[in-house]
C-alpha cells in the first residue's frame, strides 16, 4: 500500500478478494502488461505496483501464517490455492480501470465476491 496522502487521518481499510491462484496469475499478467504499455498515469502505475506487491506478499503471508487462510478455505470449501488479496480503494480502482481486465476479474474484484 502506498503512504498516506497528505492530510490523511490513518491507514486505508484494505479489502480481501479471495482469489484462485489461476486469478491471482491472470490478475499479475494483466497488471504488468499495463504497466510495461507506458499507458497508465503515472499515479494509477504506483497503485497498480502495489497490487502486483499485493499478490506477492499474498503468497508469503500464506506461507508464513497458513492457519488463517486455511480456516476460511475449510468453511467455506474452496481450493488450497485460494487466498485473501488485500487492496485499498484506489488499488482496486486502478484494477477496474484496466481495459484489459478479464470479465471473470472483473466481476470477482468489483463486486466484492469470492471464488
């Protein structure tokens, strides 16, 4: 997540999308394509690098601390490749504002929905 903006009173409510692992791949390719196409406002580029930061650090807290994920998985009986996507407001924006965004993302990200 970016810092504060100035005049900001605290940390950005971050939002989990759980996404399979075939989501979180596609989202990445997406993110980075938009990135390398030089088309993408040079502030929508520094909230799309924390996604793909995102998706990163989704993979190692899962490592890390396995027990958390593995609980809701277990409730709610989806795949061990699924995990939590933490993005703020203006991340997620970035996201749905790609052109290239699969349908399939899309839906999952902007309704808030799970796998």
């Amino acid at each position: 997540m970016s810092a504060v903006p100035a005049g900001g009173t605290g940390a950005e409510v971050l939002v989990a999308h759980w996404l399979t692992g075939a989501h979180r791949a596609q989202l990445t390719g997406v993110v980075q394509e938009a990135l390398s196409s030089c088309l993408v406002h040079p502030v929508a580029a520094i909230h799309l690098e924390d996604v793909l930061t995102e998706l990163h650090v989704a993979a190692a807290r899962d490592a890390v601390w396995p027990t958390s994920a593995a609980r809701v998985r277990l409730a709610t009986g989806w795949g061990a490749d699924v995990l939590p996507v933490r993005l703020s407001a203006a991340e997620l924006a970035g996201v749905l504002a790609l052109p290239t965004l699969p349908a399939v993302l899309r839906g999952l990200l902007g309704k808030g929905a799970a796998v």
